[in-house]
C-alpha cells in the first residue's frame, strides 16, 4: 500500500447502507443471548407458597425476583414457609445470590421459613463457596451458635 501523495485525502470508507450492518461485524448472530427468567408461583398449601425459578438469576433479572417475592409476602400473609425450587436454573451470578439474601431477609422480617430446593451444583457450589448455604437455608444463626459454644474464647475461632 502506498502512502497517500502531500496534500491528498485519504478514500473515505463507504457507510453502510441504513439498516445493515458494516462488513465486519455481519454475520450469524452468536446464541449467547441471556436466558430469561421463568417465575411460576404456586401455593399447595394455605401456609405455604413455592417459587419455581427456571433461567438465569443475574443482573438482569434479580431485582424482578426480589420485588415479586417481597409482593407475595404482603399478599399472602398467613404464609409460614416460602419454597424457591431452583431445580431450572441455569445461571446464579453475585447479583442472583444478594436476591437470595434479600429474600432471606424479606421471610425472616415475616417469620417466613425459607428453604431453597432442587438446588443444581452450580448453585451448591456458589453456596458452599460463599459461605451462604447455612444463611439461607434458615441455619445460620444455628450454625454461629454452635461454633461459638465450641470455642473457648466465644470469638468463633477454635481454641
């Protein structure tokens, strides 16, 4: 390629007609579209509603679980225990797992049993990783309690 002469301007690119894309970035789409986030609600039982979470918990889709959740609570409020089947989920990012918490916090506020079933490993390892498994599932007060008593010090920190 030669360089452009003194004083001469350089071909400007063509601009893609409106409506398409330019020659770099055509193509097939990719199929990494995020998957959205079925909410099927239940209640088997007067005192007791079940949450089935199909899709990916994320950014994307968190703050929409949450403000559901905290709904359900102010509308069936002789609710005792709240069920999240996460059996179908397929994704649970930092954003998914500070829903989970906030849903904690929302049931505890109700005296609402949480317990999170059909728990894929993705998610037992998320869990497991955090630390969170015990919080969430309703034992974690417990599981504090005990390492304190186990402790000579009373810090949690074995002896």
């Amino acid at each position: 390629m030669t360089p452009p002469s003194p004083g001469s301007r350089p071909e400007p690119h063509p601009e893609p007609a409106p409506g398409s894309l330019p020659e770099s970035l055509s193509g097939p789409v990719p199929e990494c579209l995020p998957e959205p986030l079925a909410f099927v609600v239940t209640t088997p039982r007067p005192d007791t509603v079940e949450v089935r979470l199909d899709g990916e918990m994320d950014y994307e889709t968190s703050y929409e679980v949450v403000d559901s959740v905290r709904s359900l609570l102010r509308t069936h409020r002789g609710v005792r225990r709240l069920e999240l089947h996460c059996g179908g989920l397929t994704m649970c990012d930092s954003m998914g797992l500070a829903a989970l918490l906030m849903i904690r916090r929302l049931a505890e506020a109700d005296d609402v049993q949480l317990l999170l079933t059909e728990r894929q490993p993705m998610l037992e390892r998320l869990l497991e990783v955090t630390g969170t498994m015990g919080h969430l599932n309703g034992t974690g007060d417990e599981e504090h309690e005990a390492r304190e008593k186990r402790s000579p010090s009373g810090d949690g920190r074995p002896g």
